[in-house]
C-alpha cells in the first residue's frame, strides 16, 4: 500500500462506518414519518438542503476556489448521480423495504463498479480484483443473512430494493464517470457546488412535502437523528469520500461499501439485540479480506509497463 493511498482508506473506512450507523438511525427516523404520516422523501430532502447549507458556510472560511463552467457542467451531473438521485432512491427504498433487504442490495456496488470501470475507464477485470469483490460479498451476505432472515418478496420489499438498487448504479456511475473532475478541485469546493445543483434541481419536488410536516410536533430525539444524517452521515462523510476519490481506484472505493454491515452488526451487538458468534466473526474477516484482495489487484498502469 503506497503512502499517498492510507489517507483514501482512511476516509473511506470511516465515512462507511458512519453510514453503517446511518442505517438503524435513518430507519427510526423514517418509522416516525410513517406513523406521523410524513413523506419519506422529507429525509433524504433534508440531507441535500442542510448539507448544501453547511458547505456553503464551510466555503467563507476557506480560500475561493474558482471552477470552469465546464467543470460546473460536471459538477451538475457528479451531484444528480451521487446524491440527488442516490439518495432519493436509497431513503425512499428504505422506507419499502427491510434493512436486511437494503444491506444485501448495497453489496451490489462494488460488482457494478467493477463492470463500469472495465468499460469505461479500461481497468483490467482481473482474477484477482474479481476474487476480491466475491470474497467481500460474500462476508456481507453472511452478516446480514446470516440469522435466517432471508428477503422479502412481497411488492413493497421487491419495489424498495429495486430503488436501493438504482441507488446503488447511480452512485457507482458516479465513481466512474467523474473520477477526472473531482481530482481537480478540493471537497469543499466541488461538494459545495455539487450540493447547490442538487438542491435547486430537487426543491421544486420536495417543497409541498416539507410544507406539510409538524415540525412542532417532532420530538427532540427524532431531530437529533435527522441532524446525524444531515451533518455527519452527509456533510462529513461526504468530504471524506472525496479524499477516497483522489487517492483510490474507484473499485477500491466501492469495496468499502462493505464495512457497512460490519457496522451495523457491531451496533446490533452493542445493544444487546444480536449475539457475536463464529460465523460473525468470519463474515467480518471475509469483508476485510476482499477489501485487501482488491487494493492489492494490478491497476492498469502497471499492466501497461508490464
């Protein structure tokens, strides 16, 4: 591992930490909604609008970057895909589905990744990265399938994780398509502006819905939820990612999806609701070992001087 890459693994190890807490959290925030009869979609609007918020704040404190019209053309279309539409999609999902059902369809990105990297930016597809890739799966399937709860199949689970899975190809669209553009710019600058775009595309939509809810009426520990989503699991992660992007393949970046269930088995294990036993402790070597599998796969860079 070169030692310009530890600050992307760093990054991307704990901003998927915090997005695997994000999960139990945002679900409980999301089950309040629906017995307070509030669109789901509510959630995911509030993550773009108070992220959008933040980063412009962050901004005045730091020197002006300026950025392209060109590159705010593709700062338009990085933001519809890594959270406009990823997150919409994702939240909503939730909302139809079980966290089981949305933690197996996360597994998902990476092998999406890898399709679209071999594609489109030609990184070689090899054994190696793709052992990798299954190995890692296959530590995540058994965490969250790994207690007998298989998926749902009714119409609500199967349309929420088509919505999760969406979520999933956006984001790795994402990864792949504007490698180019955010290694040109620092995280505040292109979130800043990537945020903006997703707010002015998505406020006409969700307007009427944050219009309707009883803000009085929420209590205390449903407003702390939504401001870990808002600002930690969003605004912070969120920069973080970036530092992955810069440093790390965007196969890599994706394998860290895996951490999330890790995370949220932790937390399970932490509340008393779930029990660590061998197969846990396997699954979360697994996940571990195919992240390594991966970063230790040739980049096609060093196939060329080979």
């Amino acid at each position: 591992m070169k030692n310009n890459a530890f600050p992307g693994h760093l990054a991307m190890l704990v901003s998927n930490m915090l997005w695997g807490l994000m999960a139990p959290i945002s679900k409980d925030t999301l089950n309040f909604f629906a017995n307070n009869d509030i669109n789901p979609i509510v959630l995911p609007s509030l993550r773009i609008l108070g992220a959008t918020m933040a980063f412009w704040i962050l901004s005045m404190f730091l020197p002006k970057e300026p950025v392209s019209n060109s590159d705010k053309k593709k700062l338009f279309g990085a933001g519809m895909f890594s959270i406009a539409f990823n997150q919409c999609l994702f939240i909503t999902g939730i909302s139809f589905t079980s966290p089981i059902d949305a933690s197996v369809v996360t597994t998902m990105l990476p092998i999406v990744t890898m399709i679209l990297s071999a594609i489109v930016l030609k990184e070689p597809l090899t054994h190696l990265k793709a052992v990798g890739v299954l190995v890692g799966m296959s530590g995540a399937l058994l965490l969250v399938l790994g207690d007998g709860q298989g998926l749902h199949l009714d119409r609500d689970h199967i349309l929420g994780d088509l919505m999760c899975f969406t979520a999933q190809v956006s984001f790795a669209c994402y990864l792949v398509f504007f490698k180019d553009v955010i290694s040109k710019y620092s995280g505040a600058t292109l979130m800043k502006w990537m945020f903006t775009f997703s707010a002015i595309t998505a406020t006409p939509f969700v307007a009427p819905f944050l219009a309707k809810v009883p803000w009085s009426e929420i209590p205390l520990k449903i407003y702390s939820e939504i401001a870990y989503t808002v600002f930690v699991a969003t605004f912070f992660t969120f920069l973080l990612i970036t530092v992955g992007q810069k440093r790390l393949r965007p196969t890599v970046v994706s394998m860290y999806n895996y951490v999330q269930p890790v995370v949220s088995t932790t937390i399970s294990l932490v509340w008393g609701v779930a029990t660590f036993g061998f197969a846990k402790g396997i699954a979360i070597a697994l996940v571990f070992a195919g992240v390594y599998i991966v970063t230790q796969s040739k980049k096609r860079s060093d196939l060329i001087k080979e």
